[in-house]
C-alpha cells in the first residue's frame, strides 16, 4: 500500500500564531466571558482566511472599517481632526503589523475604511470635517512611518461626485431595508445591542435639539437605522475590493463571528473610541479615554502642533 502524504499543515499553524497575536486585543460581545482570551481555534472564520495569505505567501491583509470623524458633541471630543487618542490607537494597529512581521516575514497590512461620509448627514458632521479628519489620518501615518496602514473612504471608490450622490448610490446598491434589519433585531441580541447603542451615540451627539426629550429619542431611533442600513452597505462595497481580507470590527463581537472585533485603546466601555472621546494619561503612564469634559474633571489639558491632543492626570509626571 503506497505510503499517504501528510497533509501541509504548516499555513494552519503559522495562521494560528498570526491570530493568537491578535486574540488579546479581541473586544467580545459575550457576557461574563473571562479575560482569558478563547483559543484560535474557536476562530474558524479568521483562521481560514489568514491561512489562504500564508499559503500564498502574501501579506495579511485586514480591513477595518473605522475612524470616521470626531463626534459632533464638544464635550466629548478635542475638535474635529485626529488627536492623541487616534495617534495611539494607529500605533497600535502599526504594531500589531509588526509583531505579525516577526513570525511572518511577509507581514500584514490593515486598510482602515474611513466611514465617516458613509453616514455623515445622518450624524450631523459635515463633509469638509469628514474630508480633513481622514487627510489629518493620512499625514498622521505618514509622519509617524506607520507603512503597514493605508486608508480608504468613498472619494477613494466613486470619486469626485458630490457626497450625497455617493451616498444614494451606496445605499441604492447594498443597503438592507429598514424591515430586514426590524427583523434581524427581532432575532438577534447581538443586532440589536449594535442598534441600541448607536441610538445612544446619536442621542448624545445631537446638538441644538430644540424639541423635547422624548421627540429626539424617537428621531435618534430612525436615524440609528439609516447609520446601520449604511454601514451594512459600506461593509459590502469593502467585502467587493477586498473580498479575501480579514474583517476587523471596532464594536464587541461575538467569538466565533465572522467579524473580529478588535480594541483600540482601553476605555471604561466596551463602545468608547477615540472618536466619541479623548485621551487621558493617568499617573502611572497608561492612557484611558473618556469624554473630554470628564477628561477635564481629571486632569490638565495638553496642546501639540497648536492643537488640543489629550489630557495629563493631574499628578502625572
């Protein structure tokens, strides 16, 4: 009987040291869950897919849909460019490319898929913000030599069409109806979570609400469904160029997910980003976010580059 060939496990394994390098930074969406990060294994769907670019002696590559714009709420957020908590969490993505480098020599890349003009006049940021903060991000990158990041917004796939042109068409090809997604939340706590969630983040947001409480509630709610409806949308125009990537995601995820969600940057709340929030050095060194008029309950504002970048605590060295 001719002796059978062992299969060439050698992809899986470097594909599981890849992703063990990223499972202490996984951000779950599962109850109770221990600190304990779940075995690559319990990640099929990312472990597949970085084991086709090993096979292929590619590049990893993750794509990321993230940093859209700081929130429109002065009290949460420094101003409307990228500041200290967006430095820290592109270093953080950087790094984690490098440490990917140092196992696997062809390394990894992360697209970050700027969102914000996906949804901006569903959240009240106006587009030439949105436009300054994702040029800021790729000077950022630039400066600072973070090569293993690129980034990606809708001027990059439909041009130089007018915003909501660009808009429409996304929505127009690959959005979910409103009934698909009341549905969906029926169905799915995890869905609805999201839903909840951006609700609150819109109702936070609102600015010059002249109605009552109650009525922004209610417009926040249909809002929230049309930011989700988009970024469904986005998610497959990303998933159509990059249809081999693995998907990063910067809300809690489920393991197991076909997304893995990822944390930036330590923060109180499962939800926080750099965007809804700024950044605080504590004492001993380590940086938290929160809103900035938390942030300055707690310590003294620092400038850089003539802008507002984060907070000290007071008594930190």
């Amino acid at each position: 009987m001719p002796p059978t060939t062992a299969p060439d496990t050698a992809p899986t394994r470097i594909g599981a040291e890849i992703l063990n390098r990223l499972l202490p930074h996984h951000r779950t969406a599962d109850p109770g869950r221990a600190p304990v990060p779940a075995p690559a294994e319990a990640f099929p769907h990312q472990l597949r897919r970085i084991t086709r670019f090993v096979r292929d002696g590619a590049p990893v590559v993750f794509t990321l849909p993230a940093f859209p714009c700081k929130s429109p709420n002065p009290a949460k957020v420094l101003g409307h460019l990228p500041d200290q908590g967006e430095r820290l969490s592109l270093n953080f993505l950087n790094t984690l490319c490098t440490d990917i480098e140092r196992i696997y020599p062809p390394g990894a890349h992360v697209i970050i898929c700027s969102d914000g003009h996906v949804f901006g006049d569903l959240i009240g940021v106006p587009d030439h913000h949105i436009d300054a903060y994702a040029d800021e991000l790729r000077l950022e990158m630039g400066r600072s030599g973070l090569d293993r990041l690129s980034v990606l917004d809708l001027r990059d796939v439909l041009g130089d069409l007018p915003h909501d042109t660009k808009r429409a068409r996304l929505h127009a090809r690959h959005a979910p109806t409103v009934e698909a997604l009341r549905t969906e939340f029926r169905a799915d706590e995890q869905a609805l979570a999201l839903y909840r969630g951006i609700t609150r983040f819109l109702v936070e947001d609102t600015a010059d609400w002249a109605g009552t409480r109650s009525a922004l509630q209610r417009a926040c709610r249909q809002r929230a469904y049309g930011v989700i409806q988009r970024s469904r949308a986005w998610g497959d125009l990303i998933a159509e160029h990059h249809p081999h990537a693995v998907r990063l995601s910067i809300h809690p995820q489920p393991v197991g997910a076909p997304k893995f969600g990822v944390r930036l940057l330590r923060a109180p709340d499962a939800w926080t980003t750099p965007w809804h929030s700024a950044a605080l050095r504590r004492a001993d060194g380590t940086w938290t976010l929160m809103p900035r008029r938390q942030a300055a309950r707690v310590g003294r504002l620092v400038r850089r580059g003539g802008r507002d970048s984060h907070f000290e605590q007071n008594g930190a060295a």
